[in-house]
C-alpha cells in the first residue's frame, strides 16, 4: 500500500508546489511508484509536471464530486515519470459543491482507496489555505509534509498548522502525524534563518529533515520548462537538495516499516 503524503503549508510561496514536484519526481527516478495528487486551484503542480491544466477535461474536481474515478482521470507525467491527477481552475467551484455532500471531508480518501496499492508514494500538493480541500488531503494522507522557509512569520503560522492537524487527528484521521519539516528556500548568510532553523530542530528534533533546500534560481526556472528540477537540470544545487531528500523520505519510510507494530 502506497505511503500518503500531504505536502502542507497554508502560508503562500513556500515552496510546496516545487517540493510535490521535484520529491514525486526524484522518488520515480529511483524507482518508485509515485502519483502526484495537484489539489491546488491555479493547478501550479500540473503545469510543473509538463501537463497543460487548460487542455485537461477531467480533473481532481472530478473525482472529488464523485463525476469520475482517479483511475479513469490521471495521466501520466512522462518528464517527471510519474503520474499525475491534474487540476484547474474547476477546482475552485469544489469547495462550494462539496458543502453539501455527504462524507465532505473524506471524498479524496474514498476515491484514493481504488488505486493506492498501485503506487509506493502518493503526494498530495495542497492549496495555500486551511480550506476543505486541504482538509480532504489531510483526511487522506497517513502523514504531513510541512514546506517552510526560516522566518518569524513561519513560527507564528506552523502553530496555527500543528493545531489543525492535531484536530484532523482527534475527529476525523486518528493516524495522522508530520512525516517532516523541510527548509525551503534557505539563505545560510541570514542570521535570521540560522536562529529559526536551530529552533526547529530544538523543538522538533528528527522530524526536521536534515536535507535544506537553498535558494536557487534553476528550482524557480523550471515549471516554465514544464519539467521537474531535478531531472532539467539535476546537478544545480536545488536539485541536489530534492534528490537528496528523496532518499532519506525512502530511508525514513524503511526504518518506519521495518520497526516493531
């Protein structure tokens, strides 16, 4: 059964979409099974993936208003060599729609049940917004991926965000937990940042990855190309990063799977 992953942070431009992109396509290099879930209205994860969001028919929208089976809907990321469940702008409508529906909170994890034994990995690429869609990511997700950069304001909203997912926790996914932080985006030169990410650490220990993501300039150049990082051009330093990471997410789930019930 695949490993379900929420990447997470209701804070903008953190790099979650980058993070979903390059991670999904790293662990498919090195053989894994991967389906990237684009959960985000403005489909910033598709396009990234070298799928034109405007062209495709049917979407996570679909899925998520029980109009078609994941199965029937992904497609395949041939640059990335993943497959992707793509998403538009439709989504945006969902979460009206989806207020009347039975189950609300839990249509992706019902829908996602038909096909995650096909996979090793399943990412689900999350809007920027404690919203109903990012709740249905974290109904179905076995664990959370938090994306962010070392800065003030990120302390002040990761609190807002282990709240949450402690709620999910308690009322509607028992077996939820982080998988991980990741630092994104990160400036060694900025004192700022070393203060912040020292407290992560303090205060979350092994659930910080020890693999940071710089600022690079070829991670922001890439979605243009329509092709993950790490595989247009895997020897900048971003890339470096992603495949790195990749391999201690794969080390982690191992030790996880091979530790005592």
């Amino acid at each position: 059964m695949a490993r379900v992953i929420a990447v997470v942070n209701q804070k903008g431009g953190v790099g979650k979409t980058t993070t979903s992109v390059n991670l999904s396509a790293a662990l498919a290099r090195i053989g894994q099974r991967t389906l990237l879930i684009d959960l985000d209205p403005q489909g910033n994860a598709t396009m990234g993936s070298g799928v034109d969001k405007r062209a495709a028919a049917r979407t996570v929208y679909h899925v998520l208003l029980g109009l078609g089976e994941i199965a029937n809907i992904r497609t395949r990321a041939e640059r990335g060599g993943y497959d992707l469940l793509p998403a538009n702008r439709d989504l945006a409508g969902a979460e009206i729609e989806l207020v009347e529906l039975q189950n609300r909170e839990s249509r992706l994890k019902s829908a996602l049940g038909a096909v995650e034994n096909e996979y090793d990995f399943v990412f689900i690429d999350c809007p920027p917004s404690l919203s109903l869609l990012t709740l249905n990511g974290l109904v179905a997700a076995q664990s959370v991926l938090i994306p962010m950069q070392c800065e003030y304001y990120a302390l002040e909203g990761l609190s807002d965000l282990v709240g949450t997912i402690k709620r999910v926790r308690a009322n509607l996914n028992p077996n939820l937990e982080i998988a991980g932080l990741l630092r994104t985006m990160y400036d060694a030169r900025n004192t700022l940042a070393l203060q912040v990410s020292d407290q992560l650490e303090a205060h979350f220990g092994e659930k910080v990855y020890r693999s940071i993501v710089p600022r690079n300039v070829r991670l922001a150049e890439a979605p243009s190309y329509g092709t993950p990082a790490v595989l247009w051009d895997p020897e900048s330093k971003g890339s470096q990063a992603y495949l790195a990471l990749a391999e201690e997410v794969l080390e982690r789930e191992r030790v996880g799977r091979a530790a005592p019930a």
